[in-house]
C-alpha cells in the first residue's frame, strides 16, 4: 500500500520470463515485459493470445510455471491477490450486486482495515474523481453500463494500488461513450500517475490509450514499442496484419530494391541490409501513389473495384502478375475510377516495411 | 378475443383440470371432517360441527405429533443444509467437469433408487447388529442404537432430502458469477472473507429455497420414520396413519390432517416472507427491476 495523497510516484512493473501452460498448449510463453512507472501500456492481441491470462498473473489469479513479477524490484509472484497491491478493473466490471454504490467502493478499504472516517473521504474523493457522486446510494442494477464502470473504476483507483489492470475496460459499452471514457481513463490515469495496463484487441484503442503497446500472439509478446513505431514499422507479419496494414506482398530482394513481382520499391529501409533474399513487403493503402497508366517508374494495374470511405477513396488494383493491392487514394472531386481503367501504381519507400518474421 | 389469443388457456387445460381434481377431493374431506361418525359403522351422520378439531386439538397424541414433526423437520432441515451447503459449494466451483458429473450422478442414483430399498438398506448399515455397530465392535468400543429411534430417522430423511436440496442450491450457486469472488480478492479480502462478505450473502435466496423444499419434504416424511424409527417416532403422517388403522374414524382423522396441513401450510409460508425479506436485503438487483 502507497501512502494516501497526490504525488504519489508510479511504480515499475518487471515481467520476467513468464511461463503458463493450460493442458499442453502455452497460453503465456516466456513473457519479458517492463512498464515505466507512471505508463500506460496495452496488451494489444486477438482473443487467446494470452493477454488475459498475462494480466490474471500479475493480480495474483494465474500461477505461472516460470518467471518473476516484480514491482519496483519487489518480487510478488508468490503473493495471493488479496496481498498484491494491484487492483483490477473485470471486463464484467464485477460489481457486488448486494452493496451500494458507497459499499463497493468503500469494499477494499473496508478489507485493508481503513479506519471509517477516513474511508469516507477517500471513497467520496473516488466518487468526484470519477463524477458519481450523486450515484453514492444507488445498487448495481440501478445504474447504467457507463455508470457501472465508472464504479468499478473507482473502487479499482480507491485503494491507491501500485498497479491499475483494466481488461477490455470498454468492451460493454457503445461507440459514443467508449470514445469519451477512454479520454476520461487516460486524464485520469495521467492525473494518478498510476501505472496501468490495459488488455485490449481493438487496435484504436491501444494507440489512443498507451504510451506504449505490447501486441501478443499466441502467448508471444510480437512488438513493444510507442503506438508510432507500431503502428508505422510493424516488427512482423503478424503485426503489420493486426495493425491493419493492408498490403502484405511476398518479395524478393535485388540490389537494395525490394521487388514484388512487377512492383519494384527502391530504397526501402532495410533491403540493402538484408541478410535474406525474399521478405514480405508490408505498406499501407494511403502509402500507395495511383498515377496515369505507363508513366515513368510505375508498375502497370489496373482497377478491380472501388468503393468510397468518406473523404477517401478505396481501390482495389490488380497489379501485372494479378496480385492485388488495396489502395487509398483522397477525393479531390475528380470522378472515382471506373472497373477495368489501366493505371500505373507507386509505394512511396518511406511508408513501406520489410519484414522478415 | 380471437382463436389465436385464446389458444394459451388450452394448454392449461390439463393442469387446471388436474388442480380442479384435488380441489374437489380436498373439499369433500374438509366436509367429512365436520361429520360425527356413527359408532361402530361407516355411517357419518349429524349437523355439521367443529367437534372433531376442538378433540383433535385437545389431544396430548396430536399436539405431541405437531410439535415432533415440526422439531424433527427443523433439525432435518439444519442438518441437510449444513451437509449439502459445502457439497454444492464445492460442485458449483470446481474446475473440473469430471468431478461435478460425478457427485451429481450421484445425487440423482440417490434420488432414483426407491424409499423402501434404501430404508432397508439403512437397516442393514445402522441396525444393532448392523455394519456399522459390528465394526465398532470389531475395534473394541461399545455399540450404539442407531435405528429404531430419532437418529435413525433422521438420517433416512437427511438422504433423502440431500439431492433435492443440493441439486435446488446448486442452480441458485451457480448463477453467482466466479469474478465476484475474484473482485473481493483483488480489493483485498482473503477467501475466507470473500466467501463471507460476497458469496455467502448472494447465496442466501438460493438457500432459504432450497431449505424450504427440504423443510417440506420433511414435514410430509412417513416412510423413514414408520421404516426406520421403530413405532417409536411419530410424525404427523405416521400419526394420521396409525389412527385411521386403529380407530377407522374417518371424520375425526381428517379433522387431524388438515390441521397438519394447515400447520405445514404455515411454516412454508413463514419460510417464504423470511425468503422475501432476505432477497430483499441481499440482492437489490431483482427490486430494481
């Protein structure tokens, strides 16, 4: 337990080594992980990729075969959850539905032998931190779902826990007021200076949320790094593919070019360096340059379909060799591609990243 | 009302009919109860009158019959609650299929093998020279009167009761969400404390039902005590039972059992206001609503 008041420093999080098996398969499979104190880093994977379970072991839930956990240096791998100072905010929110609003809230405190006076305060400071104020009396099944998990919240951060784990914190919720609690979560977060991690599968959320974006596959942390650096330099295929990265061409490598059959990008960071002759060529639909059909340097295509995203336009493009590559182009007002049209394709080799794994 | 808005009280035809069977046996009982019956025939004759239940209620046998079974279905039910509260705990959170499947194959042979078989079967484990007692014996502690008496009864009655009881809580334990639990942990409770302050309270309705339906079926036992209690143990149905045997006086004896029935209707009854005070302290959720 950190002592009451503002000011309180975060504290580091060491995942050491982590192994946890469930039957023969790995659901966490040698996990190496450190949080910065005071950082907010997401677990980012498809559902059984081992975030969950990742996050059930720091709370003390899993038992993991192998591996440490340590918060600043402080082993609490062998801790049972209730003497973790970690707290958790459940997918499901698991509100008693028992207890008021101020009897959920007050519960942690209540268990760690929080005088009752001073549990009062710290439970109606909870409340105006998280604006529920008014909602003090009310039960669980009198509150809606934003309001629900405003008082998950707030019994989660009444402790003062070292470390805050949110898992699918806003699954429940509908776009609008998703948009608007993660904003809320991350003021708060940032005001707390709490360390937090947050268990996700939604790739906007994880770049709008983290300072940094641990994407898990198959037990594996794949990447960890800012949201830029995953986003913009995937580290693998699975990455790029999870990310959204549209376009993942098999290529090989010639003289520092990458080529991707009649596709040829020049000066792609890397291609020179390569110690293999073939990577996947990995870039964006919005990397992609439609220009006139056989002009100078562009590989010949020619439209497949086409459909419209608002300010952009998304074309589907059949290159020579009929492979086919998504591209974004703006719409400046000229007249959207017709199926069949010849053009001729450029990737900018800045935007683009040659993966290997 | 068209056809098709009609159509659902035909389905409740056959229950309404089968429902209006039993009313109509019942009144002509209630009315047999307000006869005098002519001695020594199967004649009742006379206005009606209240004298049977005026004798009914004087009689030291009935009122002895009243507070026994009243008494003994308490402690049946305690002692079944208390059996079967950790049975189903530990069936509604066990990790392993295997192991839930078993216990509740279990249960269910218990409920289908019959009342007199396993009423023997007792015998042969609990009477004086029965497994049990021969093993005491075997290891030099003295024997016990196992059978012919209360305890014989009521351990008849509390295996009988369990599958009901366990297999009724177990559908109220197992709607208690596990992260609950989990929530209590995380904020710092042991698990002691979380079953106390978290699963022990949202287990209450579920309990309070369970321990009604075995209260109940307590309160109407007649096999395991005329079986297993060896004339010596008279509840209200082996009381019933016995006079009709003796005495044939038909009015008299059913002035007696609906004054049974009217005293189970009240404990039932009790259980379930306690059953709604309690859902109402303990899970808000359903008032909410």
């Amino acid at each position: 337990m950190t002592a009451a008041g503002s000011g309180t420093r975060g504290r580091r999080l060491d995942i050491e080594g982590l192994v946890k098996h469930f039957g023969a398969t790995p659901a966490i499979d040698s996990v190496t992980l450190s949080v910065p104190p005071g950082a907010l880093v997401t677990l980012l994977g498809p559902s059984g990729c081992g975030k969950t379970t990742l996050m059930r072991t720091i709370a003390g839930f899993v038992v993991p075969e192998a591996g440490d956990v340590r918060v600043d240096g402080r082993s609490i791998v062998r801790l049972p959850p209730e003497r973790r100072s970690t707290a958790m905010l459940f997918q499901s929110y698991g509100l008693f539905p028992h207890m008021d609003v101020t009897g959920n809230v007050g519960f942690g405190l209540r268990m760690r032998g929080v005088p009752q006076a001073e549990r009062e305060r710290r439970i109606g400071d909870a409340l105006r931190m998280t604006r529920i104020a008014e909602l003090a009396a009310r039960f669980p099944a009198q509150l809606s779902g934003g309001q629900q998990q405003r008082v998950a919240l707030a019994r989660a951060i009444v402790t003062e826990p070292d470390i805050l784990l949110l898992d699918e914190p806003f699954g429940a919720l509908d776009q609008a007021l998703r948009e608007h609690m993660q904003v809320e979560l991350r003021k708060l977060q940032q005001s707390l200076a709490t360390t937090a991690l947050v268990v996700t599968h939604d790739q906007h959320e994880a770049l709008m949320l983290s300072d940094l974006i641990a994407v898990m596959n198959a037990g594996r942390i794949e990447q960890f790094g800012a949201p830029s650096e995953v986003y913009d330099r995937p580290a693998t295929r699975f990455v790029a593919g999870f990310m959204g990265v549209e376009n993942l061409l098999a290529a090989t490598l010639e003289d520092g070019r990458a080529c991707a059959g009649p596709l040829i990008v020049a000066g792609v960071d890397g291609a020179a360096r390569s110690a293999t002759a073939s990577a996947t060529l990995a870039f964006r639909a919005e990397a992609v340059r439609i220009e006139a059909a056989g002009s100078a340097g562009s590989a010949p295509a020619h439209v497949v379909f086409s459909s419209h995203r608002g300010s952009t336009v998304l074309y589907e493009l059949a290159l020579a060799d009929d492979r086919t590559i998504l591209a974004s182009e703006p719409r400046s007002g000229g007249d959207v591609r017709s199926p069949g049209t010849a053009v001729g394709v450029r990737v900018d080799a800045n935007a683009c990243t040659l993966l290997t794994a | 009302m068209s056809a098709d808005e009609r159509r659902p009280w035909l389905l409740l035809l056959p229950a309404l009919l089968t429902l209006l069977v039993f009313a109509v046996a019942f009144a002509m009982f209630v009315s047999v109860s307000l006869r005098t019956q002519v001695a020594g025939s199967a004649v009742f004759a006379g206005a009606a009158t209240f004298g049977n239940y005026r004798a009914a209620l004087a009689s030291p046998a009935v009122q002895d019959a009243a507070w026994n079974t009243v008494r003994l279905a308490g402690e049946m039910t305690l002692l079944t609650a208390l059996l079967g509260y950790p049975l189903a705990y530990v069936v509604a959170r066990s990790p392993s299929p295997l192991f839930r499947r078993g216990v509740l194959f279990g249960l269910v042979l218990t409920l289908l093998s019959g009342g007199v078989t396993r009423a023997y079967a007792w015998l042969v484990l609990l009477g004086n020279r029965g497994l049990v007692n021969q093993a005491l014996a075997a290891i030099g502690l003295p024997t016990v009167r196992l059978v012919h008496n209360e305890t014989g009864v009521v351990i008849g009655v509390v295996h009988f009761l369990l599958p009901f009881f366990v297999l009724t809580l177990l559908a109220a334990l197992r709607g208690i969400p596990v992260a609950l639990e989990d929530a209590a942990r995380n904020l710092g409770a042991s698990r002691w404390r979380a079953f106390v302050h978290v699963f022990l309270p949202l287990s209450i309705p579920g309990l309070i039902a369970a321990a009604s339906l075995s209260f109940a079926g307590a309160l109407s036992a007649f096999l395991f005590p005329e079986l297993l209690g060896g004339g010596r143990v008279r509840m209200a149905a082996n009381l019933i039972y016995e006079r009709i045997v003796t005495d044939y006086n038909l009015p008299r004896v059913a002035a007696m059992a609906a004054l049974f029935l009217v005293l189970a209707l009240a404990a039932l009854a009790m259980l379930a206001i306690l059953q709604r005070a309690l859902a109402r302290r303990f899970a808000p959720a359903a008032e909410a609503a």
